[in-house]
C-alpha cells in the first residue's frame, strides 16, 4: 500500500512555497524540511492549522490533512540582529551583504546601490523564486536570514535606448 503524501502550501510570508512529506513523518520532520528550503531555523517556528498550534512530536497522519494543505508559518523575529546575506548576479560579482530581518527591500536596494553604483530603479531583486516587488515590505517576508541568497537582476539603460 502506498503512503499518503500530503502536499504544504507555508502561508505567513510573501514567497508560498509548497513542501511535500509523508503522513508518516512528524511536524517537526516538517518544520526540518521548512528549515532546509527557507533558511529557517525550527526553534524560531510556529506552525498552525486551523488555529491549532502543531506539535513537534505528532505525526502528520494525527491530524486531518487534505492532500493540499495550507498551514501558516510564524516566524520569532530577531529585529536587531545583523547578519550577512549572499546577494547574487549574473552582471557582477558575488556579494556579502550586512542587513538585518526588520530592514525593508528599499534599504537593501540602498546598500546595493553604494555597493555596485546602480540606481535602486534598476534593481530587482528575487528571493526563493519570487520578485521582491514591494519596497516596503520587509526582508522577513521573504525568509531572508543570515546565509540566505538573494539575486539581483540589473537593468542597464544603454544611451540612446528608451
């Protein structure tokens, strides 16, 4: 007999990535998994279903999954702790970049700005697969953490060219 394999849409930030385990594994096999693919570490996580806080010991058969199911994803926030991220392009050279959870996509495209020479209008950036698109938003949203990747695609205006 095969396993059922449940399908995890992690709701809680602007990137909704989807995690596919056994109902045989437990939630935290689940929120390993989480970790290995987001960056984010297990003892900074909350998930939820249905307004019911899962339990790391419980399987996943314990609850009553649907083969797609969203659970959301909370996050212990460290607002005030730097750390580096590894910001990528194909048109410049691979970058350590200090930044810290709270800071918004804008202040990163700042630094990158002094780093490079570029015009925050010719940045974008992308985390996961998905564009950063709202400069307001904060880096979090995106599970950018010490280590994380980030790339930045630049567009370069070439004169004469509009």
């Amino acid at each position: 007999m095969m396993e059922d394999i449940i399908t995890f849409e992690i709701m809680g930030g602007e990137v909704v990535p989807e995690i596919q385990m056994p109902s045989s594994a437990t939630i935290l096999d689940l929120k390993l998994k989480i970790q290995e693919d987001l960056d984010v570490k297990v003892n900074r996580q909350t998930l939820r279903f249905h307004h019911i806080n899962l339990s790391d010991e419980d399987l996943i058969s314990d609850y009553a999954f649907d083969s797609l199911t969203s659970v959301y994803l909370s996050i212990v926030p460290e607002p005030e702790k730097e750390f580096f991220i590894v910001l990528k392009s194909r048109t410049r050279p691979t970058a350590n970049v200090r930044v810290k959870e709270s800071y918004k996509v804008k202040e990163l495209k700042s630094k990158i700005k002094k780093l490079w020479g570029i015009e925050k209008k010719n940045i974008s950036l992308f985390r996961l697969w998905e564009r950063m698109d709202d400069d307001d938003d904060f880096l979090y949203s995106y599970y950018v953490y010490e280590g994380s990747e980030v790339f930045a695609e630049i567009r370069i205006n070439h004169p004469g060219n509009y």
